[in-house]
C-alpha cells in the first residue's frame, strides 16, 4: 500500500501546481489536492524525509509563521488573523508536503506547463474579445484585463518562474530539449511585453542586471548592466510621463491598475507608520484595514476615490509593511532575517539569487500572502531554494 501511494503522491502535487492559476474557476479543487496530499503524507514519509528540512532558512521560516500566532494569540487577535496567518503558514507546509518526493524536475515542469495554460487560456480569451470589438487597446483595455486568467501582477510572476525554469533548464551542451526551454522564455517574455506587466518587465530588467555578475565573460557585465539599468530608468522615465500625460477621460480603474492605486496605499502607509512609532504588538490583520480606512477617509480629497478606496478597504499593497503593521517589529525583523540569510547562503548561485529577487520584489508591490496563488508561489521559492542548497551539498560532497 504504501508504495502504491509513494508512487501516486508525486502526480498529485504535480496537479496542485497545474490547477493553482486556474483557481477562481476550479476553486474547490486545489484545496482538494491539498487534503489529499496531507492524508497522504504519513503514510509515505520517512525519518530521512525530514533532513531535508534541517536547513537554516526553513527553520527560519518556520520561527516566523510560529511568532505569528503566538503574536496574534497572545494580543486576542486569533480569531481574525487566522485567515492570513493560515495563507502563510501554507506556504511553509506547501514545502513540508514536498519533502518526500525525489524527482524535482516534476515539479518545474508543471509550473512552466501551468504558464503555458494561462498564456494559451488569456490569448484565446483577448482574440475573442478583438473579434467581438471595433476599438480596442492592449494593456489598457478594461476588456482584455478582465479577459486574462488572474491577475496581471501574478500573471507576471508566473511568467518570471516559467522563464527561470526554462533557463536553469537549459543545458550547455546540445540536448533536444534546450529548443523547447529557449521557445518557452521567449513566448513568455513577448506575453510579458504585451500585457503591459510593468511590475514584470521591471524584474526581469534586473534579473539581467543581476546575471551578469555570474557570468565568466567579465568584460560583458558593466556594458549589459549599464544596458539594462537605462532600459529600466528609460521604462520608469515613461511610466510617470505616461501618468502626467494622462487626460481626464482615463477611468479610474485605468489608473488604479497601474500606480495610483500603490502611490495613495503607500501615502497612508507612510502616514500611519509616522504617527505610530515603533509599533511593537501590531495592528492585526483588521486593524491594519481599520487604520487605512481612516487615512483613505481623511487625506484623499476626491470624493470618487475616497469611496472606492474606503468601501475596498486596499490593502498595503507591501508585503512588509503589511506583516510589519500586523503583527510588530518582530515580525518583519524575523523576515527581512529569512530574505538575508537566505541570500547570503545562495549569493554565489544565480538561481536562487533570482528566485529570491522576484519574491522579495513582488513583496515590495502586492500582498502576496493576501491571496492563496501568492502563498503557493511563496512555497515554490522556498522549495526551489531548498532544492539549491541540495544540489550544492551534494556536490561538495562529490568532491570531497
């Protein structure tokens, strides 16, 4: 029995991964595969399993989903931080599931299957909508946004995963598959592109950057760094002359799709971080809201806004300054310590470098644990990271 479900549990993670992005339509069935997966796990584990997991950055991690509730328990906010703090803690246990299976390259495959799916789901999408409309404007079409899949910004981390992927892939000596890899990054990038993912064109100008300092061609790295850093202050030169440009005929969701909706959060965020201090217990994941609410009310002038903003109750908008206002200094000192140590135990590795640039950029601009497709790419970072530092001790044991 217990090689029939060894055998089965691999395929079953491998379909939580290809129906993560297909969430708001299969809704139920991920969180399925999820309790399939944890009944699942004490019948194929082993004590050897849990070496994997005795490594300095998961202990970490794991420090920090614990503080969280001791936190939210200790100050009486349980009860309404749990949602959140729930979203967290599977991104841990998304790792903790993981451990029992061998073969990696399931995994990575299904994420850059998974991309594949969205693209393939959100163009057919958009063609049909060109088809059914006279005038229509990529990226700024209120039609074709609401034709993708998810989320543009978790579309554009999708994307930076699946081109990752597809580029650690890649080997240097000839193999058929490099072609499929290298047809990948590019479909990717042009959908990237397309969409307009401002957020996601931005992190793979500084993935470039960041690459070539790992490369053994020397003289190529200030020339391509210096490159792609005015490609980026090019590309942010234009966003705020495209904000300024702007006429009043631009709805307002048109605009909060972009950077005035991040600009106003960040205001309050700022404001509220101001009067507050040093905030030691946290607000709590209600607080937090209640606190932005009153900012919004107070200090946005537009009374079009000023609605929309307090009857949605926006977020951070910043991962960090959202686990910063929940639950204290404590707690964004534990996580900032998780991104530094894991940092520095990987510096010398590009891909777990870039891993862990796109996860703590994407914390610099959306709440990632907010959403639960946000916590699941969360725990592929950390297995991917995981996975890397494997991959190092073996071959230093090789050579020793």
């Amino acid at each position: 029995m217990r090689i029939l479900l060894a055998s089965i549990y691999p395929w079953i993670y491998v379909l939580l991964f290809l129906t993560i992005p297909f969430d708001n339509y299969v809704r139920a069935l991920p969180n399925l595969l999820m309790i399939i997966l944890a009944a699942t796990f004490p019948f194929i584990i082993k004590k050897e399993h849990f070496r994997k997991l005795k490594k300095i950055p998961t202990i970490l991690f794991a420090l920090f989903c614990l503080y969280l509730v001791a936190n939210a328990a200790i100050f009486g906010r349980l009860e309404t931080d749990w949602g959140l703090i729930k979203k967290i803690a599977l991104a841990f246990g998304f790792v903790v599931l993981y451990i029992p299976i061998e073969d990696s390259k399931k995994i990575y495959r299904a994420i850059v299957f998974s991309g594949l799916a969205v693209i393939i789901f959100s163009v057919i999408n958009i063609f049909v909508i060109i088809n059914s409309s006279d005038e229509i404007v990529l990226g700024l079409s209120r039609q074709v946004i609401e034709a993708l899949l998810i989320d543009r910004i978790y579309l554009g981390m999708i994307a930076i995963l699946s081109i990752l992927i597809s580029y650690q892939s890649i080997r240097k000596e000839f193999h058929p598959n490099n072609k499929y890899y290298l047809v990948n990054i590019i479909i990717n990038v042009l959908f990237v592109v397309l969409l307009v993912s401002k957020i996601a064109i931005i992190i793979l100008g500084l993935l470039l950057v960041v690459r070539q300092f790992y490369g053994k061609r020397k003289w190529l790295r200030v020339p391509v760094a210096a490159l792609a850093v005015a490609g980026l202050f090019a590309l942010a030169f234009s966003l705020m002359m495209t904000k300024e440009e702007a006429d009043s005929e631009k709805t307002f969701l048109e605009q909060t799709l972009t950077w005035e909706l991040r600009t106003e959060v960040w205001k309050c965020a700022q404001r509220i971080s101001s009067d507050a201090g040093i905030i030691v217990e946290g607000f709590g994941f209600q607080g937090t809201k209640d606190q932005l609410v009153a900012c919004y009310s107070e200090h946005i002038e537009d009374d079009y806004k000023r609605n929309v903003f307090v009857n949605a109750r926006h977020n951070t908008h910043n991962q960090l300054v959202d686990i910063y206002f929940n639950w204290g200094v404590v707690a964004i000192v534990l996580f900032i310590g998780w991104l530094v140590v894991v940092f520095f135990r990987n510096r010398k590795e590009f891909i777990p470098t870039a891993y862990l640039i796109v996860l703590a950029s994407y914390c610099l601009v959306e709440d990632v644990f907010h959403r639960q497709i946000g916590a699941y790419y969360v725990g592929f970072v950390l297995i991917a990271i995981l996975l890397q530092q494997q991959t190092n001790e073996n071959n230093d044991k090789k050579e020793a």
